[in-house]
C-alpha cells in the first residue's frame, strides 16, 4: 500500500507532467528559449542564432504554428522574440496576434534568423539560442525537458548554469515507478487528490469539439463523422473515440490558437492519455469516479513509460500515450490489475516500432491507429486473452515488456532516427 508521502511524490510528478499547451511542444520549446533569450538581452535581439538537437528539428519542421497560418521554426523563433513570454511555459506564445505575425513575417524575410543542428551532442532535446543586439549577447539553452533551462548568461554574466547535472540524475528525483504502483496509486489514492486530473478532459475536449466545428490539418476527425464514413465504421463508442482523439490532433498539428493537456512534454501524448478514457466513460455511463480513475491511470502510466523511454525518441509517441488509455479503458470495462497488465502486452506486441517521422497534420492518422488497437488490447484483456513471453519481445513480467519496448524505441531506433531526419532534409520541397 502506497503510504502518504509517496503519494504525494506521485501526485507532484503528475502536477509536473501533465500541463497546458499551445502547440506543438517542439517549436513552442523554441519560441520560449528564444523568448527567455530576449528577455535576458533586454531588447529585441537584430539576430537570433538557434542550435537544434536532430529529434527538435525533426519535429518543428513540418507543423503548424498557432494563430499563424504558418508551419515551422522561423515564424515560432520571430514570435518567441516579439511576443513570447517565458513566465507563460508551453504556452508561451498565447499574447500572438495577427500584428505580431505580421511583423514576424518581416523579420523572417530581413534574413535575422539562422537555424543550425547542433553537433556531437547526445541529449536529444537541446535548444540553444543566442540572441544579439547592440554590442550585447544573450544565450539560453533547454535541454532534458521542454521546459527545462540548464544555461542563461548575458555576455560575461552567467546568470544559470546546470549543464553538469546530467538528465539521469534530474529523473532520478522523480519517484521511480512500476506499472503495480502506477495502478495501485489511480484506484486507491483519495478521489480529491486525483481530481485535478479532470482540467485534461477539460482543455481536451474542448479542443476536439472546437476542431470538429472547423477544417484543420488533414480533417480526420471531422471525416470520420460523416454520414459516409459512418456507412462504413458505424456510429458506435468506438467511432467516436478516434473521431474525438484525431480531431484534437487536427486542430492542435493544424495550428489551431487553443491549449491541450500535454503529457511528457506532448501534447499529442496528452490528447491520446485523455479523450478515448473520456469518450468511452461519457458513451458507457461511467461513475464521475471510474472517470477520475482511469484518467488518472491512463496519463501514469504513460508518464511510467516515458521515464525509460525519455521525452524524444523514434518511437511514435502514440505508441506510449495509446498504452495508457488502453489500460483506462480496461479499467473503465471493469479489469483488474492482471487484466491491465494483458492490455499493455497486447499494446508492446502490436504498436512497437512506430516510427516517429516530426510532428505534422497527418500525426493524427497515427494517434487513430493508436487508439484503435487500444480498444483491440482492452477487448482482448477482458476476455483473458493477451500476447505471451514466447512471443517477440512480450515477457512475462510487465515491467520488463515496458522495458523492452523503450529500449527499442530509445536505443534499438537511433539509426532509424537518422535516417528519417535525413530524408525529410533532403526532399524536393
């Protein structure tokens, strides 16, 4: 039994993790180095000289910029100097409005920006800006989290400096995890103390809802609420729970001025922890407290994987996010631990090796993919029916199934990671 103290470590990690976002977490990362950059320099910077680990470019550059109209890194770096705010986090491009892109635009155009990959680094979240302007040079840089400032100096003055912590030891503050404990926690913590949970179904669904009344991105979601499509698929719990999830990516990869609930620096891993919990819950008539519960469990274990995983990897972020809400919807159908446990083997077994290929408006096709095999894995969980040791890479503890796919994902897949950034440089367009 978990005691009050770790409890509250738990929680902590959960307040942390799961947060607002405007954006894709990527360039919005960028836009709030550059801002907290500016900021330091003191005015607008004349230029602005960006390094990239491979992973950030990768998924700035082909996804849409809120309230722009835009896709990638320029107009994100023009706005984290003319409007950002570092105060505000992952949102912190929420005071943009059609001026301030307007005079993006010109900076962009005025040749003020350089984006560079930064080189013989291992961390595969590194932002470094350097921000210059009347004699006077600012450097920020995030690396580890997207939130996460490890340097900050003005010219001489070195105002922060972390960059010896390594990311190892910074996760090691966390309460380490084990998918027992991660269930344990949602269906036994205090319902108050899990509550807080309830503002992901919140933003989320918001944003589902907002996205099905426009045209973003590729318009899965709203495709799937067709009359046509419901000829085929039906109109069924199950068609309303990829139709909700994919809209929210629609709108969220589309560009779309509106928050999610991130998860691990997500907001696609928010979206897919969240709505398909939600929807099922809301279709099937579930307590206010099976809600609380599952979501609570959903965004955990989630955030349990991605402490082995890391925040970016080759591994599409679906996989994990769909894990979660594979083990909310068991929970939701009435499964017990051991039933959970079948669920995320079935998930190990079948989504391992999605590549990730950068955010962009078609990330929700695989959010679809993802959450239609987390409906599969539950269903299967329930009737006692899940993939075994001697099968692929499934064994037979959960922990160590968890294991063996992240180091897949984190390890098995960094050459996949460079190949893929190398055809996406070196495309026509």
């Amino acid at each position: 039994m978990l005691d009050s103290t770790e409890r509250k470590q738990i929680i902590a990690l959960m307040q942390r993790e799961v947060v607002p976002a405007i954006g894709c977490t990527e360039p919005v990362a960028v836009a709030l180095c550059v801002a907290k950059a500016t900021e330091t320099l003191g005015c607008l910077p004349e230029h602005i000289t960006l390094y990239l680990s491979a992973n950030i470019l990768k998924n700035a550059m082909g996804v849409g910029i809120p309230g722009t109209g835009m896709i990638g890194l320029p107009i994100a770096t023009a706005l984290g100097a003319l409007v950002g705010k570092s105060d505000y986090q992952l949102e912190v491009l929420k005071d943009s409005n059609p001026d301030a892109v307007e005079k993006g635009k010109q900076y962009i155009a005025e040749k003020r920006i350089t984006i560079l990959l930064k080189e013989n680094i291992t961390e595969k979240l590194y932002i470094e800006a350097i921000c210059e302007a009347a004699g006077h040079t600012a450097k920020a840089i995030i690396a580890g989290g997207h939130t996460n400032f490890v340097y900050v100096a003005k010219d001489d003055t070195v105002l922060l400096d972390k960059q010896s912590a390594t990311q190892a030891e910074g996760e090691a503050k966390d309460v380490q995890l084990s998918f027992k404990k991660v269930y344990e926690f949602a269906t036994t913590t205090p319902l108050e103390e899990l509550e807080f949970i309830l503002e992901a179904k919140r933003l989320n669904m918001a944003a589902a809802e907002f996205s099905l009344k426009g045209d973003y991105g590729h318009g899965i979601g709203r495709m799937m609420c067709s009359k046509q499509e419901h000829e085929i698929m039906g109109d069924s719990v199950y068609s309303r729970i990829l139709s909700y999830t994919s809209a929210a990516c629609d709108a969220r990869m589309g560009g779309a001025m509106i928050p999610v609930m991130s998860n691990s620096g997500s907001g696609n891993q928010g979206i897919t922890a969240t709505l398909p919990v939600v929807v099922f819950a809301q279709e099937n008539h579930k307590s206010h407290e099976e809600l609380v519960r599952a979501l609570a469990l959903s965004h955990l274990t989630v955030i349990y994987i991605k402490q082995s995983l890391g925040r970016l990897s080759a591994l599409c972020g679906c996989v994990v996010a769909a894990t979660g809400s594979a083990c909310g919807i068991t929970y939701l159908m009435g499964g017990t631990y051991q039933q959970a446990v079948y669920a995320v083997k079935n998930m190990v077994a079948n989504l391992t090796g999605m590549l990730c290929d950068g955010a962009k408006p078609s990330c929700a096709m695989k959010l679809s993919t993802g959450v239609s095999t987390a409906v599969l894995s539950a269903m299967m969980a329930m009737q006692q029916r899940y993939v075994t040791s001697v099968e692929g890479i499934i064994d037979d503890d959960v922990d160590k199934c968890i294991r063996n796919m992240t180091r897949i994902g984190s390890v098995g897949m960094n050459e996949t990671d460079r190949v893929v950034l190398d055809i996406m440089t070196h495309k026509g367009c």
